[in-house]
C-alpha cells in the first residue's frame, strides 16, 4: 500500500492518471486538460510516471514528429483506485461541509457544542 500511496502522492500524479484513463493524449492536451499545472511539472510527472512503467510515450511518425502518453496496463489498474478516491472524497467534503453548517446553525442559536455533551 505505501509503494502505491507514494506514487499517488506524488504531486499532480493522480490528475495525470485520471486524464490519460480517457485514452492516448499529446502533451498540449493535457496541459488544457490540467490547466493549473506548469509545463514543467507535467514534463517532470510524465517522466517520472514513464520510468515506473505507468505510461508509456510514444513518439509518432508525423512531420514534424509528435508524443503521444498513454496509460500502461500497470497504469490502467490504478484507475479504479482514484475512482475509489474520488468517492470517498466526495463524501468527505460532503461531511465536512455538513458539520460546518451544523456549527453554524448551533452557534445563531446560541447553543453551544459544549451544552450538546
């Protein structure tokens, strides 16, 4: 587990992934698929997720010559883990946002999260 957290920890790692799971994307693409990440941490994310075999690069025999990346199979499996993120994610916002309304309402009401104990 902590190989694979480690790799997903990695800064901009998962939105990387995420976007190649759609298939094949040249690096232009993902840089307006990904508009906040810089040119060169996507080039340092590509490199890094090609040396631990999770993508592949592909240089097509165009004039002039383009990249394609695209997930490996290794890279394909870790889909369903950020899938799984994604959710649990979502369902952790959901509840933080709930406790904070919940806060608030005590606190207009004058109660108190100390006079609820």
């Amino acid at each position: 587990m902590g190989t694979c957290m480690k790799l997903l920890g990695g800064a901009w790692t998962p939105e990387v992934v995420w976007q190649l799971s759609g298939g094949p994307r040249r690096f232009g693409e993902l840089r307006k698929d990904i508009p906040r990440i810089s040119p060169k941490m996507l080039s340092a994310r590509l490199h890094d997720l090609e040396e631990k075999g999770v993508v592949r690069r592909t240089v097509m025999p165009t004039s002039p010559p383009s990249v394609e990346y695209a997930l490996t199979e290794l890279g394909a499996e870790l889909v369903p883990v950020i899938n799984v993120m994604v959710k649990v994610g979502t369902r952790l916002r959901n509840a933080l946002r709930q406790g904070e309304r919940g806060s608030e309402q005590r606190s207009r009401s004058g109660t108190s999260a100390q006079s609820l104990r």
